[in-house]
C-alpha cells in the first residue's frame, strides 16, 4: 500500500474522482471517520456536513468494493471512530 500524507481541508478540490478508503481526522490526529467511496465526493460531501468535524484527512485508492468494505470494517475495529456508529 502506498504511504499515505496527511491532506488538510483546503486539498479537497484536488482529490481524485476514484473509488478508495478514506479516513478524517479531528486537531487531535485522532480518527473520528473512516468510509469508503469515490473519494472525492465522499471528503466533500463530509466537508460541508457541520455534524462532521475534522481537520485533515488520508485516503488510499482500491478499485475493489470487496477490499474497500474488509479495509473499512478493519479500521472501524482497529481505531473505533466516534462517528462510525452504524458499523460498530
């Protein structure tokens, strides 16, 4: 997997319209989101939600839904994000 660089919010326009993971984080650098999706317009549509917050985000492409749905439950296992509740 490709090293992942933490991005701000203010990259969101320059994301990439393909499927991947994604995680958000708050000031802390704590996960308090991980989904899967086009990437791009999941980290947008999360920008303008104020029930949302967070500060900066990874994301890592994977065409297969199969993997994104296992990469997504293991993180959601791993880092139990606060706002992961339908998930958990």
């Amino acid at each position: 997997m490709a090293k992942k660089t933490k991005k701000t919010k203010e990259n969101i326009s320059n994301l990439p319209s393909k499927d991947g993971n994604y995680n958000l984080f708050n000031t802390k650098e704590e996960i308090v989101y991980t989904g899967q999706g086009n990437i791009k317009d999941r980290i947008s549509a999360h920008s303008k939600n104020p029930n949302i917050p967070f500060t900066s985000y990874t994301f890592n492409l994977e065409s297969s839904a199969k993997k994104r749905e296992q990469i997504e439950e293991q993180r959601i296992k791993r880092y139990k994000p606060p706002l992961n509740k339908q998930k958990k």
